[in-house]
C-alpha cells in the first residue's frame, strides 16, 4: 500500500482536534480530570520541581519515569491550572491528537483509505482513551510514543529493502530521538525500544551494503537507545543510593502490593500464573476497546489479521503494536501490577486502564481482516464489497454510544475509587486555607498531595518527603520545625508526632468514610499568630 501523505492525514487530525476539546469540555464540567490519584500525584511531582524548599531533578523521584512529568512542567507552575488539573491535560491532548495521526499513516502502509479510515475511528472515538486524553495520566503519551515509533519502524524496513539510504538514516535518527523519550514515559517502552532495536539491527545486518551506508545513524540510534535506560538507573543510584529503587524501593510497585495486600496475604489470581494473567489482560483491553461483549470478536477479528500480516508478510514491523500482551502478562504474573475489573473476581477497579495499550494493535488488525474478507468478496458479493465499509463505521458509532450509555470502564474505575479520597482531601484543604500565609506545615504529601492542591498551598510552605534532611530533622522534634503540622494516620508524621508530642496542641480531628483520620497540630514553640478559624 502507499503511504498516506500529509494532505490525506490532515483531515484526520483536525478530526482529533475537534474530538480531543470536546472531550475536555465534557471532562472539565463534570469534574473528571483529577479522579485518578495517580493523576493528582503525577501534577504534584510536576509542580514541585520547582516548587519545593528543594527544587531540582531529585524531585522527580525515583518509579515514575520523568517524561510526562517535564511535560507538564511549564502548564503546572500556573496555580490555578494545577488545581482544576488543565496542566496535564493540555499534554495529554497533543499526544491524542498525535496519535490517531500517527495511527492513520500507519494503517495506510496497511489496507486502503477506507478501511484504515475505519481502524482510525475505532481508536480515535475510543470514549476511554479520549476521557484518558484530558488527565495528567501517562497512556495518551506512551500511545502516541508506541504508534509512530511502529510506524517508523516500518517505514526503516522498508527503506532498508528499498536501498533508500537517506530515508533509512533520517528514520533511524528518529528512532533515536522517539526510544529514549519511550524509556522515559513507561517501562514498557524499555522492552519495545529493545524490540525495535533487536528488528532494525537484524533487517540491517541482511542488507550489508545498506548498513555500512547508515552506519553513523545507527551507532547514534544504538548509543541513545541504551543510554536511555543506563541513565535512569545512574538517576536512581545517584539520588536513592539503589540503581533498581524503581523495582525494589519504598514507592515501588511491589511495596504498594505489599501494603495493600488483604490481611490473609493472598496475592491477586493472576499472581505466578500466566495464564490467569493472559486472562484478566486480554478480558480488560476487550472492554477497554469495546462495549458489552463484542470486545471477543474485536478481539478474535485482531488475531486474525495478525496471523493474515504474518502469513502474508504485510508489515511485519507493525506485529510491535502486540508488545503491551508480553508484557502485561509478566508484569501481571511477575511485577506486582494487578488488574482487576468487574466482570472477574474480586469484581472491584484496579488498573484496567493497562488495557488501552492494546487498543492501537485491536484496532488496525481487526480491520486488517476486514478489508482481507472484502477482498475475497470483490468479485462474488459486490453488493456485500460495497456496504461492508459503511456497515463498519456504524458499528464503530454504535460502539462508541455503547461504552458511553454504560459508562466506561477507565473512567467507571475513576469514579469508583475517588468517591473516598477526593472527599477526604476536600475536607482536609479547608483545614489547610485556615492557616495563616506562609506558615510552614509538616505534612507527608505522597498520599494526599490533592489536599494541598484543592487549597492552592505553594509545596515550598511545607516540610515534605521532598527534602530528605528537612524531613527528618523535622520528624525528630515536630513543634520545633513546623508551625502546623498535618498526621495522617500511618503515614511517618503521625508516627512522628506519637513519639514526641511535647510542645504541639491539637486543633481538630477530621475522620471520612474510607479514609484514615487526620489530626491537625499546632505548634507551641513556632506559632506567630492564630490561625483563621
């Protein structure tokens, strides 16, 4: 197939920008953007590179990968973007918008206009995805990372093919550029920059006139592609004293596990078992991607028309798209990442929005397939030929209104775990607007860093977690460092505060449903005038 050019792909964006503020006008009204916990501490992190007693890169910490962080960088310094959540949604749709984009081109190098066309509302009307396109969360980033580094991908393998040296060393520039920023977004992106690699090197290496052409290009790809990984880990030895903190630390994803683990310590199903971990990844991208049971044939229609790209050797750089399934699977089984949804016991919300990074792959291959079947009709049912299409993109609208007339299961999940949370913190920033201007808190703000949010507070008026020195000189002896200071049940300034309470007066008590209490503290030693009550 050609490749679509910039005059066929421009409609298609200006598509996904009238889709994506659509999307933001409806999230923004009903109060979607900051649902997500991970969605508030992924601003805070933003906001306190430079708003901290301790500005700089240690503040990025050490699990959560710093790209999307630094993409929010400029938007989260204005206050009132960071309260309403605006600063991570203005990233977030460019990287919608860039991706259905990037998603067209792709399905191009596939099946005709029509039919990549339909694969391109699929993903681009997807409701999960544009609800996910107006939160700081990181899925719309790494979406549009894993759709044009596959498209260029293969787009680098055809040209090698091809002998076009220039195209093959500008793409392999490219690739230098979009891997590292990949490895910077998600762990996933370390394997599908490994993957790539592992594709170009061996493609190069039958073509050997080529690749003694492009030989500088590819030692630039190769060095940046590993130094994107090496440079996280120097990051975390540098700042944590431990290159795997990310895996093995406080805030890792099996500390977390470990922490919330029910009392009689059973694991998740999926735990040590790939198959329930195929089970439980496949099951939530099928409903991520498709409205009540249909995601199995959404599903059985994709692996058709990835067993048809393989038999028939249509882009085989495309087969990247399925890299999410692999690593899911381990990480669902090996990782300490569970995924739970309704539909499978325990029946409650945990991470199904993992499912959306294989709605890019389900998209393209399910109507790969379709466009094989049209085929094989065009000469014994032209009428059947004719309406196939038209039949598709109504069933595409049909499944958009489906998921929405339900809710959809990323956002279900949002509602369903912020009820709690967003109350408690809601409650918690008027306590914190009481406090006269700039007076210094003590206050641990991993948990409930939307308090301080909610209540516009600047984080440099706060000893955090933060400033490691700060914090625990501040620990050792509260009603010294800190005017006001902020215990949260089991988090360390409740402990901080049981083991040397001397000097502290306790304001109030705020207890809500799901949440564990917190007690407000004044301090005898530090406070210059009363606080506004």
């Amino acid at each position: 197939m050609s490749p679509a050019t910039r005059q066929e792909t421009f409609p298609i964006a200006l598509g996904a920008v009238l889709l994506s503020f659509i999307a933001l006008m409806i999230s923004y009204s009903r109060g979607y953007l900051l649902l997500y916990g991970d969605a508030v501490a992924h601003l805070g992190i933003a906001r306190r590179i430079l708003d901290s007693r301790n500005p700089g890169l240690v503040q990025l910490g050490g699990v959560w990968l710093p790209l999307p962080h630094l993409l929010m960088l400029p938007f989260v310094q204005k206050i009132e973007w960071w309260q309403n959540g605006l600063a991570g949604a203005w990233p977030s749709l460019v990287c919608y918008i860039a991706s259905v984009a990037g998603l067209y081109r792709l399905a191009r190098r596939m099946m005709v206009p029509r039919w990549a066309l339909a694969a391109t509302a699929l993903y681009a009307l997807n409701p999960n995805l544009l609800y996910l396109s107006t939160t700081a969360m990181t899925e719309p980033l790494f979406l549009a990372l894993l759709i044009w580094i596959t498209l260029l991908t293969a787009e680098c393998v055809s040209a090698i093919h091809d002998a076009r040296y220039a195209q093959v060393g500008r793409r392999l520039l490219l690739l230098a550029l979009f891997i590292p920023a990949a490895v910077y977004t998600r762990y996933d992106g370390w394997i599908l920059g490994a993957a790539v690699w592992c594709v170009l090197t061996f493609t190069l290496a039958r073509h050997g006139d080529v690749w003694r052409r492009v030989a500088p290009s590819f030692v630039v790809f190769t060095l940046l592609t590993v130094a994107a990984p090496l440079s996280w880990l120097a990051y975390n030895q540098h700042f944590f004293h431990d290159p795997l903190d990310f895996m093995r630390g406080p805030y890792s994803a099996a500390a977390i596990e470990k922490k919330t683990m029910p009392p009689n310590g059973h694991h998740h199903r999926g735990w040590h078992n790939p198959l329930w971990a195929l089970v439980f990844y496949t099951r939530t991208a099928q409903i991520d991607a498709a409205f009540w049971e249909t995601g199995f044939l959404l599903m059985a229609a994709a692996v058709a028309g990835m067993v048809m790209a393989i038999r028939r050797r249509v882009a085989l750089a495309s087969l990247l798209l399925w890299m999410p399934l692999p690593f899911y699977i381990y990480s669902i089984a090996y990782g300490s990442v569970p995924i739970f949804i309704p539909q499978l016991w325990p029946h409650s919300y945990y991470n199904s929005r993992y499912g959306m990074e294989l709605l890019p792959a389900l998209s393209i291959f399910a109507f790969l397939a379709a466009a094989w079947i049209e085929s094989r009709w065009s000469e014994t049912q032209p009428l059947a030929k004719r309406l196939m299409q038209p039949i598709a993109l109504g069933l595409v609208a049909l499944n958009t209104v489906g998921m929405m007339r339900q809710t959809p299961l990323v956002l279900k999940e949002a509602l369903v775990n912020s009820i709690t949370r967003v109350g408690f913190e809601r409650q918690l920033a008027l306590q914190l607007r009481a406090f006269p201007d700039g007076a210094t808190i003590l206050m641990y703000n991993s948990d409930h860093i939307g308090a301080l949010q909610d209540a516009a507070m600047p984080l440099k008026q706060t000893i955090n977690e933060g400033d490691y020195d700060s914090f625990q000189a501040a620990l050792a002896a509260p009603a010294e460092h800190a005017t006001y200071i902020v215990a949260i049940a089991g988090d360390p300034v409740a402990a901080a505060v049981a083991a040397h309470p001397e000097g502290l007066t306790e304001l109030t008590i705020l207890c809500t449903s799901g949440q564990p209490c917190a007690r407000v503290y004044r301090s005898d030693q530090t406070i210059s005038h009363p606080p506004k009550l």
